[in-house]
C-alpha cells in the first residue's frame, strides 16, 4: 500500500485519515488479522502516521534499496485486528483520528 501526498497537503492528517478507512474496511469488512507495512527509513512524516495508526515497529529490514547513491533500510511495521479495535476504541471521540 502506498499514500503520496503533494507537499502543500502533508502533515494535516489527510494520509491518517484515508489510512483509518482502509484499515476499518480491512480489519472489519474483509475480515483480515494482520497489516503490515514498510517505511523507508528518513521517511519521519509516515512513521509518524504508522505509530499514529497504532502500528509498532517489528523491525528493520537493512539495505534492502539503492537510492541516490546510498543502500537505505526499510523500517517494517505491523498492526493486527486486536490492536486496531484497541486503538480505534481509545481514540473515540479524538477528533485527530
């Protein structure tokens, strides 16, 4: 799964929030347990959104990209069903999602 959101757009929730309906329909239309996901590491902005999310880091995967000049990691995330329901119910009525 991918989100790019043009520049003068980032930070204001947009990406958490498309996110939250995807994982809603996942978790609780399509019946699935788990997602899992991949930031690349720098990428502070979606990081931020996973934990947001609350996702947690399961590890990392090392130079797995090439990227302008430079071998980069992937910073692997997961949630489960059990965490999403969790975290969905704490935040009821948290109007940042």
């Amino acid at each position: 799964m991918g989100i790019v959101i043009d520049q003068p757009y980032r930070g204001q929730g947009y990406g958490t929030s498309a996110m939250n309906i995807l994982l809603g329909y996942a978790f609780l239309e399509r019946r699935l347990h788990k997602f899992n996901d991949y930031v690349l590491e720098g990428n502070e902005g979606s990081a931020r959104m996973m934990q947001k999310l609350g996702c947690v880091q399961e590890g990392i995967r090392r130079q797995v990209v090439y990227i302008h000049g430079k071998h980069m990691d992937f910073i692997m995330f997961g949630l489960t069903k059990d965490e999403y329901l969790a975290n969905r119910d704490t935040n009821k009525g948290d109007s940042r999602g």
